[in-house]
C-alpha cells in the first residue's frame, strides 16, 4: 500500500513539475514572438521614417508633385503643393491667407509683402489693411501663461528709406495694463472661433483675428513673433482687398513664397508622414535687432 502511495506521489509531482514546465516555455514563446513583433514594427516604423525623409529630399532636388519611389522594401509617395499662397482669380477679390506651421514661443514668422525674388523687389501686395490670425480655436482661456500675445514688425519703404511700423497685440486683456499692448479683441480684432481657408486648406480654426487698418502701400515684409505661449500656436497672415490699382493686377495677394512638400513613407503595415515647410529668402532672426539699431553694426 506504501508503495502505491509513493507511486502516486511520484506522479502527481511528475505532472506538477511539466505543468510548470509547459507553462513557462509558453510564457517564454508568447514573450519571444511579442518581441520579434515589436522589433519588426519598430524597424518597419523607423524604415519608413527615413523613406519619407528620403521623399523630402527628393522633392527638393525637383522632382514633381506625386513621386513615388520603392526602395529597401518601403516605397515613399510624395506630395509638393507648390507656390502658396494662391493668388486672387478675380477682380477686386482677395487672395488666399498664407499659414505658417504652428510658431513656437519667441519664435518668428516671416511673410513676403513684396516679391522677394526681383532685384530690386517690386511692390506686390499694395492695400491698406491685413488680417493677422493667431492662437488654438480650442484654448484654455483659465490659463495666462498659455494665451498668446503677438508683436509684428512690418517693412516698407519710405523713398527710399526702410521704416518699421510696429503692433503688439494680446488675447489676454488681464496683461494689457503690465505690458502696454492692445486689447486683440478691442477696435478691429476679436477673439473666439475663427475659422476661414489658409494655404493649408479650408475650415482653418484660430483664436484671434486682428486687422492692422492705415498701413503704407510699399510695404516689404511681416515679421511675427509669438509671445506668452507654452505650447506651439497657430499663425497666418490674410489679404484684403480694399482698393483695386489696374497697375497692379495682384495687389490684392500675398506673393507667392512658400511650399508645402508632404511625403508619406510606408513600410510593410506601417506608414510615417513628414511634411516640410520650405520658404525662401528669410531673413535671420537678428536683423529685427541689428537693422534698427541705433548705432553702427560691426563685427
């Protein structure tokens, strides 16, 4: 009788210690296949991040609108929007708004008034007025730190002089006492849901809207820089068309300056997007310093 017991026992540990066994092996396998699969998404991922780089690059040599290219199993689709802003179509109507990428805080955007690419430039957008748009449609209102403020700078000529006319505007009328800058949601600016059609397509969502009013006619250049933000804002700048010179058939556009190249790169199950914001001719952040400075610049 002892020995069957024995027997018995013999057995049930035998079972215990496959089961064991078999558990950890299965454990083993799931956890080998789990990171054979991550591994292979993290190469397919990074695979197709630098086929959609590659795309970008292509595009910039010159190749067209909708290159497609296949290359170490991944194939990269590419898209080049052209020239933006386009241009006004009819008579009296105003061109489309140029929109930057999202403008991180101190940062600056830069917008061609005049065309950048004659020598000397000649005189482009001739109105009196520009809509200046900034800001998240959906922002935290409760939050100062994060409402953003805007100071431009806009170049003209003067005969034969270069001039700057300055604004400073903010969406948080509680700073407007500390630090001298107009209540954006005062006179011609308001602040809430903004949506019109930019360079980067239809229904566009901003917080602010302000229109700079008495403005020269030869003017050369906007400059932007975002101020009071944490997290990167919206920005684009927008034409009117308050007077129409038959002198000057595209006064009532931006010239156009700028170029949106999409490339998406794909690689087995998983695709990356890369979009590159290419504006020619910017002028380097210290010249909003170094022009206007009261004495002479040297080296």
């Amino acid at each position: 009788m002892k020995i069957h017991q024995t027997q018995g026992q013999t057995i049930l540990i035998l079972l215990l210690v496959m089961s064991v066994a078999l558990a950890l092996g299965v454990s083993i396998i799931q956890r080998s296949l789990t990171d054979v699969a991550t591994s292979t998404k993290v190469e397919q991922s990074t695979r197709a991040f630098y086929t959609a780089e590659a795309g970008i690059e292509r595009a910039l040599t010159g190749d067209s609108t909708g290159v497609t290219f296949s290359d170490n199993n991944s194939q990269a689709i590419v898209f080049d929007s052209g020239l933006l802003p386009a241009q006004s179509t009819q008579e009296g109507q105003a061109g489309q708004a140029l929109e930057y990428p999202p403008v991180s805080k101190e940062d600056i955007a830069q917008v061609w008034l005049a065309n950048p690419s004659t020598n000397p430039m000649a005189p482009h957008y001739r109105q009196s007025s520009l809509d200046i748009y900034w800001g998240e449609q959906n922002i935290n209102t409760t939050d100062s730190d994060n409402m953003p403020a805007i100071a431009i700078v806009l170049i003209y000529e003067d005969q034969g002089e270069y001039k700057a006319s300055r604004f400073y505007l903010d969406s948080d009328f509680r700073r407007i006492e500390s630090n001298g800058f107009r209540d954006a949601t005062i006179g011609s600016g308001s602040c809430g849901n903004i949506s019109i059609e930019t360079s980067m397509g239809p229904g566009r969502r901003f917080y602010c809207k302000y229109t700079l009013t008495d403005l020269p006619l030869s003017m050369i250049l906007l400059r932007a820089r975002m101020l009071y933000n944490k997290s990167n804002q919206p920005f684009a700048v927008g034409p009117k068309c308050v007077n129409d010179d038959p002198d000057y058939p595209n006064d009532c556009s931006l010239p156009p300056q700028a170029r949106v190249i999409t490339s998406i790169g794909v690689s087995g199950e998983t695709e990356r997007r890369v979009q590159l914001f290419k504006l020619d001719k910017v002028v380097p952040p210290y010249f909003d310093y170094a022009i206007f400075s009261a004495g002479e610049i040297s080296k």
